[in-house]
C-alpha cells in the first residue's frame, strides 16, 4: 500500500500527540493517584446527622495522615454546613461532603474543587490551600426551588 | 426536425492534485492550535489549587 510522505508524516504526528495525552491521564491516575471524588464510599443519607464524620461539620486537624485537616460538609435544599469557614494558608485538607437529600454540587469557584455530592455517596477531594481569599461555594446541580441561593464560603487566611 | 445538439465542447479541468503541502499545513495548523489549547488548559489546572 502506498501512503504518501506527508501522510505518514500527519499519521506520527497525531499518534503521538494522542500517546502524550493518555500518558499524561495516566501518571495522573496511577502515579499521582488522582480519581474520581465519589470512589464508591458510601453512607446512609438518613444517618448523616449520626455518622462520623457528618455528625460535626467543619475544619478538623488530623494527626497521622496524608493530609493536615478535614474539611467536612454536609449539602442539603438549600444550604451547606458549615455556612462559612475558615482554613488557614498552606493548610492541606481532605474535603468531604455528602448529601441528606437531592443531588447537590459543591464547586469552589475558581478553584479544581468541583465535585457532585449523591446522596449515598462520599465525595472527597485533597487539595492544599495556597492562595489566600475567599471563595464561593455554590450548587452547580439543579436542585430546587431554592437552587440558586445555595452557597457557602471557604477563607484562606493567614 | 434539428436534433439537439448533445456534444459538449466544455473541457472538464482535472486539477493537479498531486502536491499535499497546502494539506499538510493546514492539518499542523489545526494540530498545533489543538495542543496549544490543550497545554493552556492543562497549566491553568495546574496553576489553580
């Protein structure tokens, strides 16, 4: 079969492209370990108010672990809690969040945290807080008659 | 009765197709445009926390 030069030329150019892409999915994946926020942990929505660690809401220091706090957040129509909260600079955190009803979004805006909270569901996302701010976070899932006024705050202080 | 006259004298022009460099640039534009889009993507995920 003959392939013109420039053609095979094209052909190298966008496999490769297409490896350097998936590669790079990949090392995110297996070596950075990033996945999914909801990673099949999951909870009874009905005993979030009970379960550890829905039962307090808020920023927690943890000993011991990856990272330096956990950052809990419970998502019901149509508010979060905590309301606003305060995580100071450079501070790793594990975001966690579920839902006690509906399907709710928990996007900080402007930043990667952007994750649906399910109820049943478990979502969490690591992320260290190096700019200081502060930051909205809204329900980007439609969710209700009172969707639009769903919000809370994140301030990244000194 | 004339018969319609049927011959046509238009002279069917066959491009030379033969030269691929017009081709090959413009898919590289198309490519390059593509990863540029994608790195500044990619960076400005990086860049955020």
């Amino acid at each position: 079969m003959h392939v013109h030069k420039y053609e095979k030329i094209w052909l190298i150019f966008g496999i490769t492209t297409l490896i350097v892409f998936l590669s790079v999915v990949g090392v995110s994946a297996f070596y950075a370990g990033n996945q999914p926020p909801s990673c099949l942990t999951v909870i009874d929505p009905e005993k979030v108010d009970s379960t550890a660690p829905f039962n307090e809401p808020g920023l927690k220091k943890v000993e011991g672990k990856d990272w330096d706090y956990e950052l809990v957040f419970v998502a019901q129509a149509f508010a979060y809690t905590p309301g606003d909260v305060e995580v100071p600079l450079g501070a790793k955190v594990k975001v966690i969040a579920t839902s006690k009803d509906v399907i709710h979004g928990f996007e900080v805006a402007g930043t990667n945290i952007n994750m649906m909270v399910e109820p049943g569901y478990i979502s969490e996302h690591i992320t260290t807080f190096d700019k200081t701010g502060e930051y909205l976070i809204l329900c980007n899932e439609y969710c209700g008659a009172g969707h639009h006024m769903m919000m809370s705050k994140i301030k990244v202080v000194e | 009765m004339a018969k319609a006259e049927l011959k046509s004298n238009t002279k069917t022009e066959i491009e030379d197709s033969s030269s691929l460099k017009g081709t090959l640039a413009s898919v590289f534009f198309i490519g390059f445009f593509i990863i540029v889009l994608w790195v500044g993507v990619y960076f400005l995920y990086l860049d955020r926390f």
